[in-house]
C-alpha cells in the first residue's frame, strides 16, 4: 500500500506514520507534504497514491484548493483538527475524517473501509477481465497493422513503430524513425478505436501519443502537463489539467 501525507505538524506526522507502520507494516509512505505548494509540485510529478492522509487546514492554504488544480480519484482519509468540513470532504473521494490527536481505534476502522474498498474495486476488475474474455468480445481487438498514404502509394506499417499521430488539416502518422505518412482515417475518433488503450494515449484534440515517443514531461502551477516527445515533428504535447492525472497514470503502468 502506497500512502502520501499532506500535513504541517510534523509531530502528527510522524505520529502517523509510527501508527501505519505498527497497523500495517506493508504500508510506504512515498512521502510526507506540509504545504498546498509542495503537495502541488508532488502531484504534477507524481502518479497518485494508493492512499491520501490529508490535513485540511495547511500553513499556505486549506488543502482543498488542491482539488481546484487535480483531478485526484485515490481514496482520501482527512486528519485536522476541526470538524466543520466533514461534508466538503466527503465531496471529494473521502472515505474518514479522523479528529486530532489521531485515536488508533479510529485509524484501525479508517484502514478498514480502505481496504473493504479496495477488495470491491479487485471484484470489479475482475468482473471487467471475465466479461472482456467472453466469447461476445473476441472480435474487439486491437490492430497491429494501418494503411498509409506516402505519395499516391499505400503503405503497411505496424502500429507498433508508431509514434504518434496529430491532426493539420489531415491526420499524420509519424513513426519512430523520423518519417511522417497521412493516415486514411478522417478523424483522430476512428484512429483511437482502433488501438490499444495500453499503448497509445489521446493527448488532446490534435494528437495520439505512443509510449515509445515520451521522453520526459513536466507541469506548470495550472496543473497541465506538457510531454516531450522523442519526434522533431511534434516535440511537445500538452495536457490539459483534467487529462493530467489520467496520463501519469497510463505512463506509470
């Protein structure tokens, strides 16, 4: 279980983290955060936690402004010391919302609604998996292959030395050695139903990203992203600040 903490007393948090480890010794703590700035910079440059212990009254700011720049979708146990923003809470993926000083009973029960939550989410995927292997759904796959144009010629390419594909009028297809093809598709909407959702990512209205063709990305304080890709044709990709969390988490899998 991986858990990040959002919190300025730093007695609480150390008193957190000597309560997961004796409750759940499996737990790391990726890191510890004591401000809205520095959980800002974390997230830009960070896949989302398992699991979010959160203060709301931070030294710079109230900790809910964070949800303003993110779209954060982990479970979040908020700890404070005032109980006036129980129901804002719960607006935004909480699942408790523990008084300080932190009771051990309480945090035992808090753990406990995390992890009857997380078998549920495991049902689910598994249900997912089952209905994806059923005999009705072998005729959605994914290609391999897609027809090109390149000089009044078609062309077979995979779609594996693929880099990326971008819309100027027509679509492009640029692959991983430098050249660039129009692919037959009108709209990038045919294009992404027809890869693997693994592999290739919808960066915005214009562009269809592969893996292979990310080389670094970076955030700016409005929570977008902006993705340098390993093509001279299109060497930067932004993303949106609703996109963000979805993309660092297609690229850490």
């Amino acid at each position: 279980m991986k858990v990040l903490i959002v919190e300025d007393e730093a007695l609480i948090a150390e008193q957190l983290q000597r309560m997961l480890k004796d409750i759940a010794p499996q737990t790391e703590v990726l890191d510890v955060l004591h401000s809205v700035k520095t959980a800002r910079r974390w997230f830009m440059q960070n896949a989302e936690p398992d699991l979010l212990f959160m203060d709301i009254q931070l030294s710079d700011g109230i900790s809910f402004d964070l949800f303003n720049y993110f779209d954060i979708k982990c479970p979040i146990i908020f700890a404070t010391a005032y109980d006036e923003y129980a129901i804002k809470a719960f607006k935004v993926n909480g699942i408790d919302y523990l008084l300080k000083p932190i009771d051990e009973e309480d945090l035992i029960r808090a753990l406990g609604k995390f992890k009857a939550l997380q078998k549920n989410q495991s049902i689910s995927t598994e249900v997912l998996q089952t209905l994806a292997n059923h005999p009705s759904q072998k005729g959605r796959m994914y290609k391999e292959k897609l027809i090109v144009q390149h000089r009044n010629t078609s062309i077979p390419i995979n779609l594996s030395e693929v880099s990326l594909f971008y819309l100027d009028q027509v679509i492009f297809v640029v692959t991983t050695d430098g050249q660039k093809y129009i692919a037959e598709q009108n709209t990038l909407d045919e294009i992404e139903d027809i890869l693997n959702p693994n592999e290739f990512f919808r960066a915005g209205r214009r562009q269809i990203i592969n893996q292979n063709s990310v080389e670094s990305y970076k955030g700016d304080a409005s929570g977008k992203l902006y993705v340098k890709t390993r093509s001279t044709h299109v060497p930067e990709v932004e993303i949106s600040r609703e996109k963000a969390p979805v993309f660092k988490r297609w690229i850490d899998r």
